[in-house]
C-alpha cells in the first residue's frame, strides 16, 4: 500500500455549490435594492428635467470614497491583530484598540453599500448617454 494519497479531481459542480454557498446574499439583496432605488430615483431625476441630479451625485459619491477612506484609514489592509503595539500598552488597552478597530471597520464597509450604488448608476448613465443613445437616433 503506497503511503502517499491520490489527489482526486473535484467535481466542477460542487465546487461551484460551495463557491455559492460562501457568498453573502444577504449583502447581494440589499445591495441590489439599494442600486435600484438609487437608480430610480436618478432617472425620475432626469425625467422631470431636474439637471444638477447628475453633480449631486458626483459630489455624494466623492464625499462618501473621501468618508470611507478616512474610517478604513486608507485602502491599506492593514490587520489590527498583528499590529505592533507601543510597550507601554497593557494587553486591556491593545483588546480596546483591535476592537475600535473592527467597529470603525464595519461601519466603514456599510458606507459602500449606497458608494457602489451610485457609482454603477452613474456608470450606466454614461454608457446610455456614450453608446446607446447616439444608436436609438
């Protein structure tokens, strides 16, 4: 009997199932929601000629990637687990720290929720006002 196993070839419908079942679909829906409630609200917007709708939501979605940056403090991944604390810190305060950490974390993430909604409203703007609209003339 030979002491080394065989790596088996995985089946590519399993492992498709367990890519799903990883996937968060509750952030999916209320992500979806979000986007089409934002799109709505645009082209409603545009519908009875408010014309700064497109400004306002340049300037939000600016306002909130500034926003998200400062809570995330940058795009770095940086993980407060194996930060180096200074000496002076008892293990109480370096907790505290890593927990304050995660909390600022979490609400920064809830900032992209309504960022990528309005970043992929005005990027489907763009591609009817670019391609589109220029072909339905």
């Amino acid at each position: 009997m030979s002491r080394y196993k065989v790596k088996r070839k995985s089946n590519p419908k399993k492992e498709l199932k367990r890519e799903a079942k990883k996937v968060n679909w509750r952030l999916v829906l209320i992500t979806l929601i979000t986007v089409l409630l934002v799109f709505t609200v645009y082209q409603t917007a545009l519908h009875l000629m408010f014309e700064y709708i497109i400004h306002i939501y340049s300037i939000s979605a600016g306002i909130l990637t500034v926003i998200f940056g400062i809570m995330n403090r940058g795009f770095s991944k940086f993980d407060p687990d194996e930060a180096v604390f200074p000496d002076s810190l008892s293990e109480e305060e370096k907790k505290e720290a890593v927990i304050k950490e995660e909390k600022r974390r979490k609400a920064a993430r809830k900032l992209l929720i309504p960022l990528t909604a309005i970043l992929i409203t005005l990027a489907l703007d763009m591609v009817y006002l670019f391609y589109l609209e220029p072909i339905m003339k």
